[in-house]
C-alpha cells in the first residue's frame, strides 16, 4: 500500500461545497498523539482514515472547529514499506465534527486538514 505526503496551502472560496476531499483515502486505524495547548499535554486517539491532505480522528475529548491542532502519528513499516516506524509530526485544522456514533461510544469523530509536516528522525 503506498501512502504519499504533500504539502497542502489551499484557499477557501465562495459557493456551497459537497465534498471538499482530495486525494485517496486510506482507512487506517493508527496511533495518534494531540497537542491539546487548551487543557495542557497530550490526547490520544485513534486515525479513522489518513490522506496526503487531512486525517479524521476518533477521539474521546472534543476539538473545535477552526482550532489548530498538531498532533504525531506513528506509520507502521507494513504501511509506508520502511525498515522501521515512520513519525510523522503535522500541523492542521479542524475543519469538521461528528457526534458520537452510538448510544454507548464516547468517541467524536474529528476531520483536520493537514496544513504541513515534518518527519521525526530519532538518532
């Protein structure tokens, strides 16, 4: 499975949108660690699905809309073919809420643009 990074500067424009996705989504259930500047030291959660643009969440504590987020997820060798895991720290904003799916689940889902990127190189 190849996953590709780019780098996304876009400018929002006037008119009603559907479906502002871009690029393939890959439904991966990934590790991920958020900055949360509002409460203080991180949040985990979990990936729903990762593109080269954005990234959706599932994610117990809720993040507001407009707000920017940086958060480090962790790619498997099995997804990027590395020898070893490939961090990957981005910065983004939340573009999109969701309600809890369920009566019993308490995690919200989140969608954030990712902004930009940096790879974690560990001596």
């Amino acid at each position: 499975m190849e996953l590709a990074f780019a780098r996304r500067n876009g400018q929002e424009r006037g008119g009603h949108v559907a479906d502002a996705r871009t690029g393939k989504r890959f439904p991966l259930e990934l590790p991920i660690k958020i900055q949360n500047s509002e409460q203080g030291g991180q949040l985990a959660a979990m990936t729903g699905n990762l593109s080269a643009a954005g990234v959706y969440i599932k994610a117990g504590a809720g993040l507001e809309v407009g707000s920017n987020v940086e958060f480090e997820i962790t790619l498997p060798p099995e997804v990027t073919g590395a020898k070893e895991n490939v961090v990957v720290q981005c910065r983004g904003r939340v573009v999109r809420t969701d309600e809890p799916a369920g009566s019993g689940e308490e995690s919200r889902g989140v969608a954030c643009v990712i902004d930009s990127y940096d790879f974690v190189r560990h001596s």
